[in-house]
C-alpha cells in the first residue's frame, strides 16, 4: 500500500465511498500527507 496517498487516488476513493463517509476518510488521508510533508521539510 502507498504510504501517502496520491491525489487522484484520494479523489477515487471519495467519489466511490460518497454515501459511507468518504469524503471525510479522503479529508483525512490529505491531512495525514500534508502533515508528511511538513515534516520532510
């Protein structure tokens, strides 16, 4: 499994689990990577 998600592949998953709290799941996975990066840099 990718450890950060890529964002086509966040973006599939939430249009797939619209209606089962996707977007949240999504929101989260974005917020996980941006927290990745900040602290790569």
């Amino acid at each position: 499994p990718c450890a950060v998600p890529s964002p086509s592949r966040a973006a599939g998953l939430a249009a797939d689990e619209n209606t089962s709290g996707g977007i949240i799941h999504n929101m989260m996975n974005i917020v996980t990577s941006i927290i990745i990066k900040l602290n790569i840099e």
